[in-house]
C-alpha cells in the first residue's frame, strides 16, 4: 500500500475535508496548495497524481497528532477530533448523549 493510498484511507476514517488536510501538514511543518493535496489524493491513474513522499507523509502524521489531541503545550485544549465529535452530537440532536458528556465534565469540575 503506498504513503496516498494510506492518507487517502486516514482522511475518509476521520472525515477529514481538504482544509483540515492542509492545516493538519501545516502542524506538520509543511504548506501545500489545495490542488497539491488533492494531487495526492487523487489515483494514480489521474493526470494530476502527485505521489506522497515518505517527509511528507511523516509530516501529515506528526501534524495529525497533534491535530487530533492538541499542542503538548496546551493540555487544556480539547482535542478537535473530540471537539467535531461532540459537535456532530449537537446537530444530530443526541440529547442523551449530550447530557452524559455535561455530568462526566461536571464530576472532573467537582
């Protein structure tokens, strides 16, 4: 399996939109364009196929890390994988759901 079929598997697990791809190599340490990153998403028999380095896809997944819990520095921060789950709870309207996250926060805050 190659560094594009890998990161093209780990975008649509995590639901991830081509903005959050490039912020997420940007945490990595590298900016790519918008075409550039769907150049990498793209099969490799599409005319645009940009095939994904072993830096660079090293770099998407130390970005990831940290997109998906937070700066080491920052331990306060929600995670924003959290953050987009709780998120799609709200607009799912999963009431019950909703109030277990409220008394699990209330029971740390206590």
């Amino acid at each position: 399996m190659t560094n594009n079929n890998i990161l093209k598997k780990i975008a649509i697990a995590n639901n991830l939109k081509h903005f959050e791809m490039k912020e997420i190599f940007e945490l990595g340490s590298f900016e790519f364009s918008s075409s550039r990153i769907k150049a990498f998403m793209a099969g490799s028999k599409n005319k645009n196929y940009e095939k994904l380095s072993d830096e660079y896809f090293e770099a998407f997944l130390n970005g990831f890390i940290i997109y998906s819990r937070g700066p080491v520095d920052e331990p306060t921060v929600l995670p924003r994988t959290i953050e987009s789950h709780i998120i799609g709870l709200i607009e799912s309207g999963n009431s019950e759901a909703i109030d277990e996250i409220r008394s699990l926060v209330g029971a740390v805050e206590a």
